[in-house]
C-alpha cells in the first residue's frame, strides 16, 4: 500500500513537458541586413534564426521566455496561438521589444498576461512601454500586463521554474531551469552556485554566439567547454550569429552537442 501511494505522489513530478525554440538567434538576427555571405544568402530554413525566444509547453499552459521583435511572426510560423505567462531573462532589445505583441494572446484568452522578472527588468519595461501603464481612452491598442517581480522559484502551469544568476559581461541576468531542461542564453560566466544547480540535466540550451571571444557571450569554445564541464544529456546552442552554418557546423561538433534551430522542439522531464 505504501509504495502504491508513493508511486502515485511521485508519478506528476515523472511528467514530461517540450521546449519550442522560437529564436535562436543573436540579436541582428540572421540573415543580417546587408550581408551577402554564405550563410545569410543559404536556402536552409534552420540558418533563418530570429532574435532569441522559447516557448515551454508545460502540464496546464505555455510559458514563453522573452518577447524578441519577431515574435508575432514566430508565433505564426509555429502555431503559437496560447501564452499563459511570460518570463524575462533581461531587458536588452534584442529580448524585449516584442512585448506589444501580447496584445493578441489578451484578446485571445480574455485576461492580463502575467508577466515575471526582475526589478531592474520590470522598471525598463515600465519606461520602455510607458504607454501601456497610461491611462487612455478604451481601446484594443494597449498590452494589458500584470508585473511581478521574480526573486526565487515559481510554480507556473503546473511546473516549477527556477531562475538562476548568471552574468552578461558586467550584467546580472537570469537563466531558468524547469526540470531537466536549462536555458542559458546571454552569459559570459557561470557562478559555482549556479553550476551546482545545472547539474544532471536532459537538456541544456546554451548561449555560443559567435567562433571568436566575446566580451558579453561565450564564443563557441567557452560553451563547448561548459557543456563538457555540466555534462548534461544533450547540449544545443543558441543565440547563434551567421558564423555558423547549420548542416556543416552540426557535423563537425561532438556526440551530443548540436545548434539550436527555430522550430526545433524537444521534450523533458518535470
Ligand atoms: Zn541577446
Ligand atoms: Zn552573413
Ligand atoms: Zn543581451
């Protein structure tokens, strides 16, 4: 008796949830305006990558980590049509100004869209969207946010998100891990505490922006590195410039070490 009722306390927590990667790109995107090389001008759909976005299909909704300027036509592209709640790993452009776009998942689901992140983060949203905190005249044309700061872990649609530190260069931002999956995008370095809690993982999404070192980003090298340091089950990169070539990069990187591409999905455990 004892072992049935445990195994039926343990069996939501053996659940699965996927990842949909809506962005994997740096924040020009690729194809850059105005650069004709090889990978910019490539006919291979997954060396399109859009500025940097993930979308967790979790137990009872969709989380959607940052708001990148393609973000409607990313939810268009993959059949988004459901956003229950959206995370913020920082406040830089490339990640934030597609945040107006929520206006349609309001329509749609008829509610405020509840909206995590820091403080800092939570005030450039405040200044850089001042229109949508203004009272107006009634109309359809404003975002309708609720704001919470995230200062520790949440349960959101039925899973528990865990916000960890990691730096951008000098800046403090956020990664995220939610079971056996971890996003680590926009990092240039890792605090122990937070190596600690990005061990054993399924799935590790990892910034590798570029081949040559980078002041705010790990370069493709540095991230190699980690992931051969976190050991996680599998390893994608993301966040990527059009140094990369997908096909060709991917057969060249090691067992269980791939890049991200827009519209790859994967699932995990909770
Ligand atoms: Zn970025
Ligand atoms: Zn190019
Ligand atoms: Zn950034």
């Amino acid at each position: 008796m004892f072992s049935l009722l445990r195994m039926w306390y343990i069996s939501p927590a053996m659940s699965k949830a996927s990842v949909m990667v809506l962005g994997s790109g740096t924040s020009h995107g690729v194809p850059m305006i105005g650069c004709r090389c090889a990978v910019c001008t490539s006919e291979d759909l997954r060396n399109q990558r859009a500025r940097p976005c993930m979308l967790l299909e979790l137990p009872e909704g969709n989380v959607l980590i940052d708001t990148p300027p393609e973000l409607r036509l990313q939810c268009i592209r993959f059949g988004v049509e459901r956003v229950d709640a959206v995370l913020y790993t920082h406040a830089h452009a490339d990640h934030l100004f597609g945040l107006d776009d929520i206006r349609r998942f309001n329509e749609l689901q008829g509610r405020e869209m509840p909206i995590y992140a820091e403080r800092e983060v939570l005030q450039t949203i405040r200044r850089a969207f001042a229109y949508a905190f203004m009272p107006t005249q009634a109309a359809g044309g404003k975002p309708q946010l609720s704001l919470y700061p995230l200062d520790g872990q949440i349960d959101l649609c039925g899973a528990r998100i865990e916000p960890l530190r990691v730096y951008h260069g000098e800046l403090p931002i956020l990664a995220f891990r939610v079971g056996g999956f971890a996003y680590v995008t926009d990092v240039s370095a890792i605090p122990p505490e937070t190596e600690e809690r990005l061990q054993g993982l399924e799935w590790l999404f990892l910034d590798a922006v570029r081949y040559e070192p980078h002041p705010t980003h790990y370069c493709m090298e540095q991230a190699m590195e980690v992931v051969r340091r976190l050991k996680p089950r599998r390893a994608a990169f993301v966040h990527l410039s059009h140094d990369y070539d997908h096909e060709a990069t991917n057969a060249r990187l090691p067992e269980g070490m791939e890049l991200a591409y827009d519209g790859m999905r994967v699932t995990f455990s909770l």
